[in-house]
C-alpha cells in the first residue's frame, strides 16, 4: 500500500505546536505533476515566534545531561526504523528519486540517529597539562545556542539529519527552513521528534520561501550559526551577510565531479561507477559524477560499453520498482538542463546519447530528461565547468594521469571525485592529489556514509564539514577552562619557576 499523508496542508511546527499560516503554495509530485500538499509560506513573524521559543528551550536544554538528550536521538532513531517504508514512499513522491534511493536516504538519516545519539556519550573534550602546579587545564564542547538550519529539496531528510542531529545532542536548539518543494520530510521528521520526546522549542520547523524565511534567519542576532546546503549563489550571499554580523557559517554547495577513467582499470566496473553515479538521483546530488577522464587509450571502449549499458536505464516514476531514472525536481530544474546541453552542443562536443526531454505516457505532468553522454569535451567548456545538476555527463579525454589530476582539478568546486585504476601507486598518488573533500578509488563518486566529514574544497564550501564528527565542530564551541587548586594566585607565564 502507498504511503498517504492525513493531512491537505501542513503546518509550522513552533514550540512543540503545530502553527497554521495564511499564505501556501502547492507541493508538487514531480513524477507527474499532481498536487500532494499545501506548505505554508511563512513571514518573519513566524521566525521570530519560533526564535524567542528556541531560545528559552535551549537554556534548560543545555542542562540536560548529554547520554540524555542523546536518548531522544535513539528514539528518534527506532520511529524512523519503523516507518522506513512510511519515509520512503513520501520521499519519492515529493522528491522524485527512485524507491531504492529513497530508502537509502532514510536510511542514511537512520544511521546519522544512532551515530550521534553515541556522541552524547562522548563529546570529547581534552584535558592538557598546564604551566604551573596544582593547576587543572581542559577544554570542552559548549553548545553555541539556537542555530539555524537551511537544507535543500535533493536529499531533504538525510542532510537535515546530518545538520540537526549533531545541533541537537550538542544542546542546541534550532530553526529549520526545509526546501519548499520537499517539505513533508520535514513534517514527518518534527512529528517523529515530538513523538520522541523532544522538549518544545528545541526543534521548531518553519516552512516558506529563501527570500522570507531564510532571510530573517540570516539576519537575527540571535541565531548564532547558519548550516546551509544548497546553490553556490545562495550561499555566497549568507556567507556576505553572516560575515558582516561574524555569524559562523557552515557552506555546502554543490561539486563538478570527476571519475577518471586510466588505460589499467576495470571498464567494466568503472561502467558501473558511472552509470551509478551519474544517473542515479537524475544526477541530482552534489556529489553526482557529471565529467569523465578517460585515458584515450580507453575512450573507445568506455564510450561504446557506455552506450550499451546506458540504453538499459529504465525511466519512469520512482515508485515502480523496475525504473532505475526518476523526474527532474521541477520545470525550472528541466529548462536549465536542457540549456546546458544546448551549449555543450555550441561550444563542439560529441552528444553520443540522450540529450532530450523525455516523454511517454507516463510523463504526462512530469518532467523528465534522458541520460545523456558528451564526449570529446575540453576541461575549459562551461558544460565541464558548470554544475549541471541533471543526468549529463562529458567525456574528456587525457593522455596520462598527470594530465587527468590537472583536469579532475581545474574546476571551482572539489566536492568529490573517484579513479578506476588498478595501479597501487597511483591511487595512493591520487588520494593525495585529487583537490576534493572525497575521494573514492575504483568506485563511483556517490555514495558518502554518514560517520565521514561530508564536504569539499573551493567553491563547495567554506571548510566545515557535515555528518561524521567534525559536524559537532560547527554546532558547538571550544571552551577553555583552568582550574587553579594552589590556593595562591599563580600568574601564567610569570611565575613559571
Ligand atoms: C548531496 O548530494 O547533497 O554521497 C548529498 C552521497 C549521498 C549524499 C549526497 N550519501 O551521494
């Protein structure tokens, strides 16, 4: 049976209260068109109810011992057990991505549960010797207050779970500006934190539009860290904004990654790698593979094994099983595609596959677009520079490794990239080189696990890191404390002998 929502519009979710607003705009199955739910659009009033409720959470939150505030992450943890399913469905429905991606993100947000409600036993700090005698010197985590989360329609559950789970066990509280195309995750996920029994005001979800509700979260005083993943205009603009007030700032913006293909590997799995990565999620992740290096020694064979195995990608509406390419979030998502292919067209590179608008009767609504393959692509064209954020990939080919770490690097972005080689000195050689925050050898360039810093160089970002245990270094800070049991003042870097 499919998953059903009970309700025709949703609600903010403030203080542990479930908030209409007047203003909604439709949620849109991108499978095929239909309307699945209103979402409100929220003015900066309802930002400011749920920040004066946050703030006064997380005074008392922040008493609660950590192993107990992790307890609600465990909880949180088995209701999305139990409802994977239930979380999947809605996924693919708002989101478009296939089943089985579908319960890989859930479950990816499953893991980051039990993952962080760990944490609430450790949050190391660090005890350091200090100067002088019978002084105690350490160092310690302490929550930076209410923070506020901003994440995007392509993975809506898994990185509002990478941002908010840490946010949480550290003792914060926290604002979260869900995408408007995919907020029933969000609903979902604050339903199953009420259900947990996460005290009011510690999460409040405050649905509505980047220029309203992201906005006024950017621009209060009082949020003291803005998570942000999403487009690179967009978070440039936050990070001019935070650093005017000296707001911290956590960036992940997207990549223009590479698999590199050299003349020893095996073709065959890296035909799989790129396929994988490529066409998965209709090459809607950060971290999709949208340029191959090949060895030209190799372009042949890879572009011919390509074809062969590219014609297979069933396309469709995500909830049939056997479709393995799902819709393009929305029309807009569709016509930038589209452009991109134009240009790669103009600026002289081979299109060997795809290239169109996708349509049978089942797209009838929807928006689909053809795995598409270029080859013969120069590094320096905007169709291997730019994101493209669809299922188009561009072959270039090089003519030695050195020649394909350059190209892997000549890019704005360093999110993620991968080689298939079967030489033990050139992957170490590689892991080293490859300007990227992943690196993935004779894999695809997909597939980060939540317990690794998720993140990249350049224009991906600005050095935080998501998930893994770094993402506890942007939601907390470092507080050094001394205690002095001499019973004398003691005068650091005087009284030393
Ligand atoms: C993203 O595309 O923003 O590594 C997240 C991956 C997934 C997460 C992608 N685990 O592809």
């Amino acid at each position: 049976m499919t998953a059903t929502l009970q309700t025709k519009k949703l609600s903010n979710f403030i203080n542990g209260e479930w908030v209409t607003v007047d203003s909604s705009t439709a949620v849109i199955n991108p499978a095929n068109g239909e309307e699945i739910v209103q979402v409100p659009l929220s003015g900066k009033e309802s930002v400011d109810v749920a920040l004066a409720a946050a703030k006064q959470a997380q005074k008392e939150w922040a008493l609660v011992p950590a192993p107990q505030r992790a307890e609600v992450l465990y909880q949180v943890g088995n209701i999305m057990k139990e409802r994977k399913e239930r979380l999947s469905q809605l996924l693919t429905m708002e989101n478009g991505k296939v089943i089985e991606e579908a319960r890989g993100e859930v479950q990816e947000g499953i893991d980051m549960a039990f993952y962080m409600a760990g944490e609430g036993r450790r949050l190391f700090g660090q005890t350091t010797p200090a100067e002088l005698k019978d002084k105690f010197a350490m160092s310690q985590r302490c929550p930076v207050g209410v923070v506020g989360i901003i994440t995007p329609w392509n993975f809506p559950i898994a990185i509002a779970t990478w941002k908010s789970f840490p946010a949480i066990v550290a003792g914060n509280a926290v604002i979260w500006k869900p995408a408007t195309e995919t907020p029933i995750m969000a609903y979902e996920l604050a339903k199953i934190f009420e259900e947990a029994g996460l005290p009011k005001g510690v999460i409040n979800v405050v649905f509505g539009g980047g220029s309203i509700v992201g906005d006024a979260m950017v621009h209060h005083d009082d949020i003291r860290i803005i998570s942000f993943t999403g487009s690179n205009e967009t978070g440039r603009n936050i990070a001019a904004e935070c650093g005017k007030q000296l707001k911290k700032v956590s960036l992940e913006m997207g990549g223009k990654n590479a698999v590199i293909v050299m003349d020893d590997a095996d073709i065959d799995l890296a035909v799989e790698g790129i396929l994988w990565s490529a066409f998965g999620t209709s090459g809607q992740r950060c971290t999709a593979c949208s340029r191959v290096i090949v060895h030209e020694r190799v372009k042949e064979t890879l572009e011919e094994r390509l074809l062969v195995e590219m014609e297979k990608l069933t396309i469709g509406d995500g909830l049939d099983q056997s479709v393995k390419v799902g819709p393009i979030i929305n029309k807009s998502g569709l016509n930038k595609i589209k452009q991109y292919v134009e240009i790669g067209k103009e600026e002289g590179a081979k299109l060997l596959a795809g290239g169109f608008v996708w349509q049978n009767g089942v797209s009838q609504g929807g928006h689909y677009f053809a795995p598409t393959l270029f080859t013969d692509a120069k590094p320096s064209m905007r169709i291997a520079q730019e994101e493209i954020f669809g299922p188009v990939v561009s072959l270039i080919p090089v003519k030695s490794f050195e020649e394909a770490i350059e190209v892997n690097n000549g890019v704005s972005y360093g999110l993620s990239s991968s080689i298939f080689t079967k030489d033990v000195n050139q992957v170490f050689q590689a892991q080293r080189d490859l300007d990227t925050g992943i690196v993935y050898v004779n894999a695809g360039t997909t597939g980060a696990e939540i317990h690794l810093p998720f993140g990249g160089t350049k224009g991906t970002g600005n050095g935080h890191r998501d998930s893994g245990v770094q993402a506890l270094d942007v939601f907390t800070e470092w507080k050094a404390v001394y205690v002095d049991y001499s019973g004398k003042l003691q005068r650091a870097q005087i009284d030393v002998d």
